[in-house]
C-alpha cells in the first residue's frame, strides 16, 4: 500500500466521520451501535472501503431528513437490521469454518489412504 493510499484512506474516513457527527442523535446512537456490531461480526466487505457503513448513512440521512425517527428507518431490533443488511455476506468467521473444515478434511483423507 502506497502513502499516498493511506492519506486517501485517511480522507474517506474523516468525511465519513463527519457524515456520521452531522446526523441527529439517536441516528449517531444507533450508528455507532450498529457499527460496533459489524465490526465484531465482521463481514468481510466492511474493511474494503466504507460502502456499506456510507449506505446506512445514506439511509439515515434520508430517513432524518423525511423527518423519521431511527428506529422508523431500522425497526426496533437493530441486531436484526444488520443482520439482514449481511445475510449473504461472507464473514471472517466463514472463511476461518471453511479452513478448518478443509483442514479436517485433509487430515481425514489421509488417514483413509
């Protein structure tokens, strides 16, 4: 990764940062909830830019603008919005099942042979 990438990095995320502060309260709430969930439940698309934490924002700024409380935008079980947001995304927690599985496997066909 080139300097000049991470400056960029560092420039997306403070514009999203900001997006984030300008958002009325109980959205920046419930963002930052939302965000620790992903990050603990880690889709792997998360750490590949800011897509789908700028597409909540976008929806939030929507929803804040039309004047709707958060919990009109995500429902009243939150775990279960982001849930849904990642239900067909690849997590971390996939990819290190898929290698112990192979792992498991390899070791199995060994011992067949």
């Amino acid at each position: 990764m080139r300097i000049q990438d991470i400056i960029e990095g560092k420039k997306e995320w403070r514009a999203h940062v900001a997006r984030v502060k300008a958002l009325p309260q109980d959205y920046q709430i419930v963002y930052k909830e939302i965000q620790k969930y992903l990050f603990k439940v880690g889709p792997v698309e998360l750490t590949e830019g800011t897509g789908l934490l700028s597409g909540i924002i976008d929806l939030f700024e929507e929803g804040a603008a039309l004047g709707k409380g958060v919990l009109e935008v995500t429902g009243s079980d939150v775990a279960a919005f982001c849930d849904d947001l990642i239900k067909d995304s690849e997590t971390y927690a996939d990819i290190y099942q898929k290698s112990v599985d192979k792992e498991i496997m390899e070791e199995f066909n060994k011992e067949e042979q």
